[in-house]
C-alpha cells in the first residue's frame, strides 16, 4: 500500500460518531464524545493524549473489554473482516454482547498487546499453555498442532531457547521477555488488528526499540493493522503512518504522520510536541501544558480546551469547535483554524523544533498536502 494513500476496499474498521458514557456514585462521566476513525489494512493509527483522554476506552470497546458501569449511548463500530466461508463480512460492534465480541473475534480476529505483561499473563500457567490455549479454541488445532505452531511464534518474536520457555512460568522471565509472550499470544490466531496499548511503557529503553521494531516487522510480514495507544510522542514518530490526539473523549486533530508532526494547527497539539525533551533546544526549561484536564463529570460548553489554551477566542468558551479540514487528510477541530479567525503563530520553543525537523527530514510541509 503506498504511503498515506487509503483505498476504501481496504478498510477494516470504521467507527463513527460514537458516545459513550460511565455511571458513577458521582454522576454520569461522558468518557467518549463523537469518535469518528477510521483505520485500513496494513496501516498504523497511534492514538495520543493525556491519561483520561479516552483513548483506552475507545479501543476496548473494540474488544468488548468494557467496565460494567460503561454504555454505549450512540454510534456505530463496524469491523469488515474475512469469515469462515472466506466472504467479506461486516459487522457493527456495537449491537453485539460483549460475551459474543470475545467468544468470535477476540484473539482470532482483534488481539491487544497490554501495558503491563504480568497482568495479561496468568502466573499459574505455563508460557506454552497461554499461547496454545487460543489456537485449540479458535484454529481447532490439535495439542501437538498447537504445541509446534507456539514454538515457532516464540522464535518469531525473538525468544532463545523457546522449548524451554514454553515449560516456563511468568515469573521466570525478564519484563522484555515477557512482553514477547505477551506478543505472541496476541499473534497465535493471525489477527487481521493488533492493538497496543503502551505497549512499552514498562521496559527499558533498549528493551523498548526492540518490541517496536519487532511489531513493527511482524506487521509487514503480516500484513496486520496496528492501532497504538500511547502519550509518548517519540514511539508515534517511529511507528505510526497516521495520528488521531484525543482530548477530552474527543479526537481533536488527525491526518498523517507529517501533517500533524510537522504542521500541527491545535494549540493542544502544540502544547504536546513543545513538551517533549529535546537536547538541541535552547530553552533550560520543560514545556508544560498548564491547567488540568476537564472533569467530564460536568456539562462542556464550547471547546473543552479552553480553560487551558492562551490562545482561546471568545467563541471557545460559548461553542464546541467543528473539524476544520486544513488540507490533505489533515483535519483540526480548533476555531483557530475557521477562515475568519487570527493568524496564530505555534509558541516560538515549538516553532524552532518544527523548523529542525522539517529540516533533518527534508520534507516539505506543502508538499506532503499537495500529495496526499
């Protein structure tokens, strides 16, 4: 598939307009506020945003993984995807019982890599049973079938020794290992979507590039589509061929890699990338975002950024800004970016570091939207 071009055919989940809301002793928190996405076969989206963005809400939902005071008050999940007979069938998740989502699809056609591998790994059981488990039930494979396929996928996932790991506990393997594990359960049905959420946010640095690049080379192989979840803009610059940032339960910018990397309209957008360490800079402080986030708890009037944004005109705080295309596949939903609005220039700390990264890729901003 050519880079940042999208085929419709090729689409294999299409989420649109989707609410959802969790009743709580203090009242009901609208976590999900319109999501509208959209992801294609062999692609990868990295969701990013500050923790309560609804990121993780959003995809396990996906997975009908969601908390039993959760409901979906509208939209629709529809997952196209290759049944038994080898037709093309889609579905709407959201009318399916999260019992059916996990007994049809999950692991066998929708697998989430965790960020903690110790709370996805059962400490009772074997490495080699929690990867042969999903096959038995899904592939109906036999024991010794499932016993060889497990082998091979921890040698796929760079593990040494794999029979005597597959004999092996949780607890005697390293975090990075671990994770592998992890990693190969979620791989052992082929999945047609991998889902990562902070995938390495528990390991070391070193240990982190390498689980990138090996989801990063089993997706090729494999041809799978990624959705990370995540708010460590570093790990999207290396995975990711499109961004959707969330902010409040919404997603508020989107495009590709390069528009919103390089050309970032939304001063929430702004205020992430500024807030990233950056050793060339010449600035001795950190960046912050100041103020909090929302409480969702309470009614949102107009742009649920507001409080926080320096920028805000006064139509923030009275309506909710709509998604402005600014170009390419690049939208922002900021009144900054409304024809009438000011010229708002980035922070300067910003617009330093886009110009020496702009440079350092030799991409030109016009080009990339001109192209796309």
């Amino acid at each position: 598939m050519e880079k940042f071009k999208r085929n419709k055919e090729d689409r294999v989940l299409s989420i649109r307009d989707l609410n959802i809301s969790f009743e709580t002793a203090g009242g009901v928190v609208k976590a999900i506020r319109g999501v509208r996405m959209d992801l294609f076969k062999g692609e990868t989206i990295a969701i990013v945003g500050e923790s309560g963005s609804g990121k993780s809400v959003t995809v396990k939902t996906i997975m009908g993984i969601m908390a039993a005071n959760g409901k979906i008050e509208s939209g629709t999940i529809n997952y196209t995807f290759t049944n038994e007979k080898g037709e093309r069938e889609t579905v709407d998740m959201t009318k399916l019982s999260q019992k059916e989502i996990r007994y049809r699809f999950n692991g066998k056609h929708i697998a989430m890599v965790f960020q903690d591998p110790m709370t996805s790994l059962d400490p009772t059981m074997t490495i080699g049973k929690q990867i042969t488990e999903g096959m038995m039930l899904h592939l109906h494979l036999t024991r010794e079938e499932a016993n060889q396929r497990a082998i091979k996928l921890l040698t796929d996932v760079g593990i040494e020794n794999p029979e005597k790991r597959f004999k092996q506990y949780p607890h005697q393997l390293s975090g990075g290992m671990r994770q592998r594990v992890v990693i190969a359960i979620a791989l052992a049905c082929d999945p047609d979507i991998l889902i990562c959420d902070e995938p390495t946010t528990a390991l070391d640095v070193t240990i982190q590039a390498k689980i990138l690049e090996l989801i990063k080379k089993i997706q090729q192989e494999k041809e799978l589509s990624v959705i990370y979840i995540t708010h460590d803009l570093g790990v999207v610059a290396k995975v990711a061929d499109y961004v959707d940032v969330m902010y409040a339960g919404r997603i508020i910018e989107k495009g590709n890699i390069n528009e919103v990397f390089y050309d970032p309209r939304h001063p929430y957008t702004w205020g992430l990338l500024a807030s990233m360490p950056d050793t060339d800079t010449n600035s001795k402080r950190l960046f912050a975002i100041p103020g909090t986030p929302p409480n969702l708890l309470e009614e949102i009037v107009g742009d649920a950024f507001a409080p926080r944004n320096p920028f805000a005109l006064a139509i923030d705080y009275k309506a909710e800004p709509p998604m402005f295309n600014v170009g390419g596949q690049h939208r922002v939903a900021s009144w900054l970016c409304d024809p009438r609005a000011p010229k708002i220039d980035p922070p300067e700390q910003l617009q330093e570091r886009l110009i020496r990264m702009r440079a350092e890729t030799g991409m030109s901003v016009v080009n990339e939207k001109e192209g796309a």
